[in-house]
C-alpha cells in the first residue's frame, strides 16, 4: 500500500479554489499509485474560525463530487478537512472519499482553547481502512494521550495527523508524534500546510515516521507536495507541484 500525504498553501475561505489545488496535488499522487492521500486540517478553508459558520458545509455537498469521482476511477481514499455541520453546530471535519462507497465524515474530538468558541467537539471513532488500519487524528489530538493509545488498542497500524502548525509550534508537535510512533510501534504521518492561515504562519515539514520513531522523510517549509511511503518496502518519495 502507498500511503501519501499532502502540503498545501491554503487560499483563506475559497473552497473552490482550493479544491482546484488539491485535484493537482491529488493526480500528483495518482501518478505515482498512491493508495491514499490525507490532506491538514481545515485544509478547503484555511484555518480561520471565524468563518466557520459561514463556510460550514454537509456531507453531501456536491462541490466535491470531483473528488468522489476521482477517488473512484483512481481507486485512491482522499481525506480533505472543513468545517463541517453536525446537528445545529459545526464541527473540525475530515471528508473521507472511498471508490464507490458513500462518503465517510471523522470529527475532531478534543478542541485546544478558544476553538470551543466557534466548534462543537464530536465523538465518532473510525478507521480509514479495515484491515490496513489507518486512524485519524486532527491537530490538538496527537497532545492528548487517550487519543494515540486508542488508536492503537483498536488495532491501527498508521496514525495520521492532519495538522495546522505554526513556526513556533511544528517542533514541539513533531517531537510528540515520534513519541507515538516509537511508544505504539505505529507508522506516523503529519500534513501540514505552508505560509500565513488565519493567526498562523503555518511551517510546512509534511513529515513520516516509522515504528521505532525515526523521521523517514519531511517535506521543506515552503513548497507544496507530497508525501509518499510504500508500506511493502518503507521507500519513501517527495514531489513538490
């Protein structure tokens, strides 16, 4: 399996204009038989709280069609984040495209202070993959310890963190997740975007690590990309648009 993950340059609260973006990031992963591609945090918005009621979306939102297309004719799982509705709030969300299967939605769990103020928490627990078990997580998640070591305990072999992080704090949250991996034997992967979102100078370093902790590969702090890892034979490959 070809596990890939994106580096973006989010354009603030133009979803279809990043959604033009992530199709040239996707056929990037495609032409080198990537079996799924995870994208940051909020990465068809832009990390901006602010608007999120207003940029709010439903699952079903046909914007995406495109990606369910592709997801199906390529055979490759796309995780794209926004802000998505559930019941009257909104929520941190991944859109989870499946070939031919309906769309799935993960929900950021645990919010860091002030996001409560514009987000709901949600309390849904999936896997990307069966079999090949991928877990999710969004940001704020891989600090909080009951987080990694469910993942774990429900079988996942790959912990993907879709993150927005800053110059200041990239290291400090790179230095977390090789902890996970080395303490859960896991394959880890953090997406991250590039250049100002919101109050944050997001610091790219799209990175992979493996089960005993070890950076594998990392994306710079300027470009957009992508990252790849073969799962069969641990060779990984970097592309930058």
């Amino acid at each position: 399996m070809k596990i890939c993950v994106a580096q973006t340059k989010p354009i603030k609260g133009n979803i279809q204009k990043n959604i033009e973006n992530h199709i040239r990031l996707i056929k990037l992963a495609v032409s080198e038989e990537a079996d799924v591609i995870i994208f940051s945090e909020l990465s068809l918005t832009g990390y901006e709280p602010e608007l999120a009621q207003k940029l709010a979306v439903n699952k079903e939102d046909t914007r995406f069609d495109d990606f369910q297309k592709i997801s199906s004719v390529d055979q490759i799982i796309i995780g794209v984040g926004l802000p998505i509705k559930k019941g009257t709030g909104v929520c941190i969300g991944m859109l989870i495209f499946h070939p031919d299967k309906e769309r799935q939605v993960y929900f950021k769990q645990y919010l860091h202070a002030g996001e409560d103020e514009f987000f709901s928490s949600g309390n849904n627990l999936i896997n990307l993959i069966y079999g090949e078990s991928i877990a999710p997580a969004i940001c704020y998640e891989l600090s909080v310890p009951m987080h990694s070591e469910r993942a774990f305990k429900r079988g996942a072999a790959f912990y993907m963190a879709s993150v927005v992080e800053s110059v200041e704090g990239v290291d400090k949250s790179i230095e977390k997740l090789a902890e996970i991996a080395k303490k859960y034997s896991m394959t880890v992967f953090m997406s991250n975007c590039i250049s100002k979102t919101g109050i944050y100078n997001a610091a790219g370093k799209t990175s992979i690590w493996n089960k005993k902790g070890e950076l594998l590969k990392q994306l710079n702090h300027n470009k957009e990309g992508v990252l790849i890892l073969d799962t069969a034979s641990d060779k990984t490959l970097s592309k930058y648009l």
